[in-house]
C-alpha cells in the first residue's frame, strides 16, 4: 500500500515553502531546512523527498543526528546529582542519556522515543537488591560468621552464588532488551521483545557451562586413569579448544533475540548461520591465544626474577610497588591488544547479524569496520581513564588550595573534619568526570554503531499497526545489577 | 474550533507529518499556531484537529537551536505530530512556554534538588549530633555475632604465626587481664591472646578480643607498659570501635558502589583508608579516656601509657625498626600525639602498685616460650581491623 498521493494544491505549501493568509511567502531563511529539503522544489521532486529522505515512505533510512549535542553538559549535571544524592539519581541519569540518545537517531527523518522512566528502573533496581543482592550479600555475612575460618565453606558458596549469577546473566540481558524495545517507539508505534526470558537465559547458561562441566570431568577422569599431567593437558587444550563454540553460541543467542523482536505488529527475523563467522575467528582465536601465552610466559620469568613469590612465601610481605606495576602493565597491554586483535571479529560480528537481520521485505546492512571499532574501543578507553586522571588532579589541587590536609597537634574533631572533606573532594571530581567520560562514550558508540547501519529493500510502512501486547511495567532490575545493560 | 479569526495567531503555515499511533504511517499535513492552539489540517483524507498549547507534550524539551519538534497532545492519544525546520520550533517556544528546555530542566531538577538539600541537610546533622550511625548498628548485635566477628578477624589477621602458650606466662596474662577488666566495670570478660610475631602491636578486635605481639612484649620496660597498652584496648573494646569500624567500612563501601552505579571496584578503597584515618583518632581519644579511668580503678599507674609511645616514637627516629615492618608498626596506625602526652599528665596522682610483680612479669615476658599452631583458617578478604 502505498501513501495517498498529494494533490498538487496540497504540494504547494509543502517542504521549504510557508504560506500567509495573504500569499506565498518563504518562510525566514533557515538554512538547515534548505539543506535538507532544497532550495526550490518542483512538485515531482516534494512527491519523493522529505529532509533528504525518500517520501514514499516505502523504504526506511536510518541516521544520526545529534546536532550539535555531544552529552557532556548532560554528564555533569547527571553526575553532580548523583554525588548530591547518593546515587539514587542513577537511574534517572541512565535514563535522560537514553532519552537523548534515543532522539537523535532517526528514521527517514523522525526521531526514535525513549518513554522509558527513572522511576521505572529506580524501583526494577530496588526488587532486585532485595530478592538478589541483599540475601547473597546475607548467606556470605552469615557463612563467614557462623563458619569463621572456614575457607572451603565460603569457596563453595562462592562457586554457587558465580554459578547463580551466570544462570542469571542471560535472564537479564533479556529482561533488559525486553524493557528497551517496549519503552523505544517510532511514529508512536512500540517495539517489543515476546519470548521468554528464562529459556534466553538458561541457553546462555548451559552453552558456557556445558563445555565447561564435560572438559573437567574428562580431565578429571583422565587424571584418574591415567594421570595428573594428562588430565591436565585435557584440561588446558580442552579449554582453550572450547572458546570455538563462541561464535556459534552467539549467532544462536542473536537468533532467539532477534526471532522474538517485534516493531508493531510485525516479526523480526534472523537467518543466520554461525559457519560464515569461524573463518575471521580463527585469526582472533589464534592472536589472542599468542598474546595470552606470551603474557603468562613474561610474567612467569618476572616473577621468578624478582624472588617476590619465594618472599611472600616466607615473609608474608607483599611484593614492592614498582614490580606489581609492571605486571599489571604487562596484562593491562594484553587487555589492549586482545580488545585490538578481536575487533576485526567483532565488527565482522556485527556486520553478520545486520545482513541476516530482516524487517518485511528488507534486511539490515551495517558497514562497522574493524579498525574503526578497534580505534573506538580504544579511545573510550583512554577517555575514562583521561577522566579521573583529570578528577584525581583536581580533587589534589582542590585539597592542596584548600589546604585541607589533617594536621597533627590539631584537635580530634578539625582532624575528622578534614578527612572528610578530603574524602569528599576526591570523590566527588571522579564521580561527575566518569559520568561526563560515560555519556560522552556511549554517544560515540551510539553514532558509530547508527550512522553505519542501514536497511536496504521495501516496507510497507503504512501497514505496520500498533503492537497490542502488554509491556512490562518495571525496568530492568537485573542487567543494572551487573552493570550490563550497556545504556 | 473550526477556522482561526483572522490576524488572531501566527498565520504562517507549516509544513508537518501526523501519525495517528495505529499504524506506522505518517501523513502530510500543514500545522498553523492558532490563538490557543495548534491547527492541523491533514492532507489526505482531510482531517482538521486543534491540540490546545496547554495540552501539548514535546518528545525533547524545545530549544533555541532545536532542528525541528515532535508533538503530543493529551486530547489525542497516541498521535504524533513531527515538524522539521527550526522557524516552527522557536515560533512554538513562546506559544508553549512549558515545553522549552528551561521549563523542562526545572521541573526535572525540583525534587532532585529538594532530595539533595535534605541528604546534605541530614548528612550535616548527624555530623553536628555526634551520633553514629554505624556505632548505633554495633551497639545492637548480638554478642555471639560480635565473638565470631572477632575471631574471623584474627584468624585472617594472625595467618602464619604462632600463638603463645607458655603457662607461667599465660598465668600472668591472666592475673593483669583480670585486674584491668574487674576495673572496667562493665562485667564483661576481655580476652587476651599474644602472637609470635615480631612486630610491635596490639589490636582489639570485635567480641571483647585483644591480639598482642610478642614484638610488643619485648620492646616493653615494664608490666605497667603493657597494662597502659592492654586499658587502652580495653578502652576501643568498651567504645565498641572494632565492631563500629566494620560497619562503617561496609556501609562505605556500599554507599560508594552506589554511587558510581555499582561500578567502582577500587575507588571503594581510597575512601574507606581517609575514612577510617579520620576516625581512628577520634576513637583514640575515646580508648584513652577509657585507659586512663581503668588505670585509675586498678590502681596502676597512668605513667605506662604515656612512656610506651614517647619510647617508641624516639625509637624509630633512631631506624630501630626494620624498614618492612614500619607500615603495620603501632606508630603508623597510631600517631602519638601531645594529647595523649598532656591528658597522662593531667591525672591526678593516686595510690598505684606495679601491674605485676616481677617474677610475673618476666613470666609473661617469656610467654613465646611455648608455641602452638593458631588455629588454620585462612580469609582471602583481607578485614578491616581497628589498630592500636
Ligand atoms: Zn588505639
């Protein structure tokens, strides 16, 4: 079906034109409307374009287009209040970053809605700290007060709470995504994610810890039978050869979640296979597994070179600073160029999901390169660690112009006084530097990711009708527990 | 209302797209700003609709520099009007005051600030009252809780060394433990253990529990020494300051999280070591205050108390002390200071005996002489503990 013609009347006052009651008049100069729409039009031209945009609506052009608006003033003001009110206001921060965020990425012209509410995930978050976090935090207090000294006790319930919350992981990226698409509309019609949360989460569960479970009973078996060093080989190789499901697991798991994603009334589907993905995997298997190796090699020798094992080992004194620098530089540079050598995979990651992601008659490209995605991983990176490098800095000079420095032969009370305020002044800088650091890195992601993705065919975009399921009613609890909701 | 009265609003036409909320399409239409509202006139079918300037809602608030405006009203659910260009948008922000960003922003801001001011507010007060909340948390657990808190702490603290046994010394041990905790008055036992562990400290832990090194033993002049050491841990154990600093780590350590939104990890750290710098002195006067009407009540002599920490400050000027162990020393957790000094000499003099006798004092002295595993029971969490 395709939208009703405009009469040519009807087209005159159209795109770029105004009218007063008198007449024909342009409307005052607006140069971005000009750009966008052109200066003059001829009817024909008006019939197919809006803002640069097909017309006839039966093709959809994805792009970003924030303005001049880059979030960092939206970051200070989040992060100065969530110091002022300890952290409650989080949520709602999370929550206008979305709303921007949302905005600025537009369909054939229109932006996206974010209708989601701070409060929404302010309470998603308080259901879960009570159900979840409060009685974990609990069975740990009272096993290492009940148990005390009891190592192998707090271990294994260690095991069980890690086991639970990766059982839980899954569950919550779905719960979250359910939540997002239902509170994300275009032209007021919904998105939605049907399915189930727990089935999403127990695949996400069993594709790890299956592989995980049947290697070490095989390396334990063959540790029995034949002997330790085979059963450890079988452990190692076992491992290091499981990391090939990866790639499978994942298109398996994008498949569920696009399959249930709905706009409107209609599907959205995946055709996905995951064979296409193993061939740029090898390369990101095969680096990482080097850099790896050679990291545990470099820090095996530094180790065994500076005698600080043998010394903890008799003195219980920790190493000196200076060698526990450079191994955390040695696996912070591993951090680094595995993030490096596995972007290439991951942008082939992403661009394999886009293609085999299909909405009525048109299916998803995205052009996100790995290089590109490498550079962006990289500089959000050192835009944090920049950012409460900054906030350290100030939070020194503020303590060190203040001169709020506890001083000995000062009384009790002006020595608390000024620790406090030490505490506050270094806090405080870092909170509000990461906040402008965070929103300023998720509206990079966010660019990069929209303005290189598109959706190449046909829709009819008229015959999309409004979802008519319920959406949830609270946030998304879970992910904001485990930090994993991205947005 | 069906036509605008001439020269009534803005008679400039705009160019708009309607969406009705049932369907994903979108129709042209053409958007006036009437006298008190917004004119609508669709294209195709031809449909006319005022949404009343009071009723709209905006998706983003309206700015100056704003590219466009996507509409709602609330006498129409569900549809959407999007208007491109700039012109509309700042036309509209007189028309709609309450959709512009500054409206916006103060709206959003007013019970956040109101939050804000009471937190502060709140924060300020309790700093002014005294009161703690985290010493109010420890005043409520159960003793059983309180002992086994106490013994986790000391496994995990005295991982590695042995536990002194020696029974003429623990027979003395006794004897000033008894002495020193009959003159607390509060009826409660403490416990006492020493450790074979040449560092210089003592360490109440929660429970009434007291860790002392032989270290400390050994650099010790005399029986008095020891006894205006032991009052003075006595003292943190009445104020109940180790149980008080685990809470209040905890509790720091929890309201940090939440404040960088769960994600802080190490940042947690640097708060909790100035935090607990700060108080750890204010609780030292505290113990002081309990060590000295101890003291008093034993009839010892107050005189210990002060010549430990002068001995031991001249001490380390020196370099007596081998350069690893200066971090965990009693002087580095515990700053001697003048008040201390003044607040000894302020005692009025009393009638005092020597804390042991001297055949006793050797004895504990040689308390190391025998030895016993302690129990094994390694914590990979290292516990906060309340020093000297
Ligand atoms: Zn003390």
């Amino acid at each position: 079906m395709l939208r009703p013609c405009l009469t040519r009347a009807q087209n005159a006052n159209a795109p770029g034109t105004a009218r007063r009651t008198s007449g024909y008049v342009r409307p005052k100069h607006d140069e971005r409307a000009e750009r966008l729409l052109g200066p003059t039009m001829s009817i024909d031209h008006a019939e197919r374009t809006i803002s640069g945009i097909e017309r006839s609506d039966s093709t959809i052009k994805i792009t970003f287009d924030p303005g001049t608006d880059r979030l960092i003033g939206l970051g200070f003001t989040n992060g100065l209040l969530q110091v002022l009110t300890l952290g409650i206001y989080s949520a709602w921060a999370k929550t206008e970053v979305r709303r921007k965020l949302w905005s600025f990425t537009r369909l054939n012209g229109e932006p996206l809605e974010y209708t989601g509410t701070g409060r929404e995930l302010f309470i998603g978050f308080l259901i879960v700290f009570a159900l979840v976090l409060m009685p974990t935090f609990a069975g740990g207090a009272a096993i290492s007060i009940l148990l005390p000294g009891r190592a192998d006790a707090v271990t294994a319930y260690q095991f069980a709470v890690y086991t639970l919350f990766l059982f839980l992981v899954g569950n919550a990226f779905y719960r979250a995504q359910r939540y997002r698409l239902s509170r994300t509309q275009w032209r007021g019609i919904r998105g939605a994610l049907v399915g189930s949360a727990g089935q999403y989460g127990w695949t996400y569960f069993w594709t790890l810890a299956g592989p995980a479970i049947f290697i070490t009973a095989a390396a334990l078996l063959a540790a029995w039978s034949i002997g330790p060093d085979v059963g450890g080989t079988i452990l190692l190789v076992g491992f290091i050869a499981a990391l090939w499901i990866l790639p499978w697991r994942a298109n398996k798991l994008q498949r569920m979640m696009t399959d249930a994603t709905r706009f409107g009334d209609r599907r959205v589907t995946y055709t996905g296979t995951s064979g296409p993905l193993y061939a740029r995997y090898l390369y990101a298997w095969a680096g990482s597994a080097v850099v790896i190796l050679a990291a545990i090699a470099v820090s095996v020798q530094m180790i065994a070179a500076s005698g600080a094992f043998q010394v903890w080992m008799q003195t219980k004194q920790l190493p000196p600073l200076e060698d526990g620098a450079k191994l955390a530089a040695v696996w912070l540079s591993v951090l680094v160029l595995c993030a490096m050598i596995t972007a290439s995979y991951r942008a082939s990651q992403i661009r394999h999901f886009a293609r085999n992601t299909h909405f009525e008659g048109a299916s998803f490209r995205s052009s996100v390169a790995g290089p590109r995605l490498a550079w962006l991983i990289l500089s959000n990176w050192l835009l944090r660690i920049g950012a409460i490098a900054t906030a350290i800095a100030a939070g020194s000079l503020l303590i060190y112009i203040t001169g709020a420095i506890p001083k000995p032969g000062t009384t009790d009370a002006a020595r608390i006084g000024t620790a406090t305020l030490d505490v506050l002044l270094i806090l405080v800088p870092i909170v509000v530097m990461s906040a402008v650091a965070t929103a300023f890195a998720q509206f990079r992601s966010t660019r990069y990711l929209v303005s290189n993705l598109s959706l190449d065919g046909v829709v009819d975009i008229d015959a999309i009708m409004q979802n008519q399921d319920a959406a949830p009613k609270r946030g998304e609890g879970l992910a904001q527990v485990f930090d994993i909701d991205g947005f | 209302m069906a036509s605008s009265p001439a020269g009534s609003g803005d008679p400039i036409e705009y160019y708009a797209r309607f969406s009705d909320g049932k369907s994903a399409g979108a129709r042209d239409a053409t958007v006036m700003l009437g006298l008190s509202g917004l004119e609508i006139v669709q294209a195709s079918p031809h449909i006319r609709a005022v949404w009343a300037y009071a009723n709209l809602r905006s998706g983003e608030p309206l700015r100056e520099r704003a590219v466009d405006a996507l509409l709602r009203s609330t006498e129409q659910a569900g549809a959407s009007l999007f208007v491109p260009g700039q012109p509309f948008a700042a036309a509209l922000m007189t028309r709609a005051p309450h959709l512009t960003a500054r409206a916006e922003r103060w709206r959003h801001a007013r019970p956040w600030i109101g939050l804000a001011v009471a937190i502060v507010a709140s924060g300020a007060a309790i700093y002014a009252s005294g009161w703690s909340p985290a010493r109010a948390i420890a005043t409520g657990l159960p003793d059983s809780w309180r002992q086994r808190l106490g013994q986790q702490v000391i496994t995990s603290m005295t991982e590695g060394y042995k536990k002194c046994v020696d029974p003429r010394g623990l027979d003395a041990l006794r004897s000033l433990n008894d002495r020193l905790a009959d003159a607390t008055g509060t009826g409660r036992p403490f416990t006492i253990v020493v450790y074979d562990w040449p560092l210089t400290n003592a360490f109440a832990v929660p429970g009434d529990q007291i860790v002392m090194t032989q270290g400390l033993l050994a650099k010790a002049d005399s029986a008095d020494e020891v006894a205006g050491v032991l009052a003075h841990e006595m003292g943190h154990g009445i104020e109940l300051h180790p149980e008080t600093g685990i809470i209040r780590a905890v509790g720091l350590a929890a309201a940090v999280e939440l404040m960088m939104g769960g994600s802080s990890g190490g940042l947690a750290n640097i708060g909790l070591v100035l935090a607990q710098l700060g108080s750890t002195r204010a609780a030292e006067r505290e113990a002081d205050l309990q060590a000295l009407r101890v003291l008093r009540q034993a009839q010892i002599s107050p005189a210990g108390l002060g010549n430990f920490f002068k001995r031991m400050l001249s001490q380390e000027k020196k370099g007596d002390t081998p350069g690893q162990l200066k971090q965990f020393d009693i002087l580095s957790t515990h700053p001697p200071t003048e008040e201390r000094q003044a607040l000894v000499e302020r005692q009025e003099p009393y009638a005092s005996t020597a804390a042991l006798s001297p055949a006793a004092w050797k004895a504990l002295k040689g308390i190391c002489t025998t030895t016993v595993d302690a129990a094994p029971a390694p914590s990979p969490a290292e516990q906060p503990r309340q020093a000297l």
